[in-house]
C-alpha cells in the first residue's frame, strides 16, 4: 500500500484538528499552528546558515519544541481524547539560560536595534516578527478556547530568544548591529 500525500479531504476548506474534530481552514486554531509550523520552517533556514555549534544544537531542540506547541494547538481540549506532548518549565528555561550566555558577550543594549547586520541576523529578525504574530494568534485563541498558559510563556520567550540571537550572530561574524538613531 502506498501513501498519498494528498487525501482531497480539505477541497471544501475544512481540515481535522488532532482527534478528528473538523474545523474551516481559516479558524484560530489553524492558524495559530500554521504559523507555528512558518515559524518552525524559518528556523530550519536559520539553523542550516547559522555557524556556530551550540546556536545549531539549541535550534535542533526548538524545532522539536515547536512540533509540540503544534500539536498542542492542532488538539480542541474541548472534544479531543487524544494525548498530546506538552510543553515543560524546562524548556522555557533553557531559552533564558541560552539568552543569559549570550548577552555576557554582548555590548549592553542603550538603543533600539534595526533588523540587519548580516544575512543570518537578518533572518533571525524575520523568524522573531513570525513568533511574535504567532504569539498574538495563540493569546486570541486562549479568549475563546483553552490553551496553556506554558505555551503562551513559551512563544513569548523564544521571541526574545531570537532577538538575543541575533544580535549574537552580528558579533559573531564580527559585523556591527545597526542602532536606531532617531531624527531630532
């Protein structure tokens, strides 16, 4: 038996949620996971351009993690039976203690930062915009179902994470970051 990617079961714009619940493509829980899966694509790009080892080792593991929140958001608590994995304390924790290590290398922060750098940076800017659009679609869909509030933590800190890590990025390739600096 061979395995089709394509099921044609979403041609009228509905998919199933993780159990079987059938919802319309466009409803919160869909896109909060899809931008979740965007946001994990992303990373994936970062991951294959950024050149140092222990950034490639953490970025393996969000990934992972995201796969979580995924499945965490493609569930409704409401009518699901499924188990899902979830989210741990440790997971937030190991973003602060990555974000700790970096900034003891990096100059303190007195302005804004623009996206840029180098390519890379870049890219980590891009990915944090799409965690941080991704955060406000999950707080939107936690007015009208439940969703844990790990995950919201969660998002939250891998969009500070991202920031941190790219501004690491810039220092690393011994480029400058780029300060804002207002017109008077």
């Amino acid at each position: 038996m061979t395995f089709k990617i394509y099921t044609k079961t979403g041609d009228a714009g509905e998919t199933s949620l993780i159990g079987g619940v059938r919802v319309l493509k466009s409803h919160l829980r869909i896109e909060s996971y899809g931008t979740i899966d965007e946001l994990n694509s992303y990373l994936g790009l970062i991951k294959d351009q950024i050149e140092i080892p222990k950034a490639k080792e953490v970025i393996y593991e969000i990934q992972d993690r995201l796969f979580t929140v995924g499945a965490v958001l493609a569930s409704d608590p409401e009518k699901s039976k499924m188990k899902v994995p979830d989210i741990h304390e440790s997971d937030i924790l190991l973003l602060e203690k990555e974000m700790d290590g970096m900034e003891e290398s990096l100059p303190q922060l007195k302005n804004f930062v623009l996206p840029g750098g180098n390519v890379t940076a870049s890219h980590c800017h891009v990915a944090r915009c799409i965690c941080r659009r991704a955060e406000r679609i999950i707080v939107l869909l936690s007015l009208e179902s439940e969703v844990p509030e790990i995950i919201i933590r969660y998002v939250n800190r891998l969009s500070d994470y991202l920031f941190m890590l790219s501004r690491y990025v810039v220092q690393n390739a011994g480029a400058e970051e780029i300060l804002w600096r207002p017109r008077a």
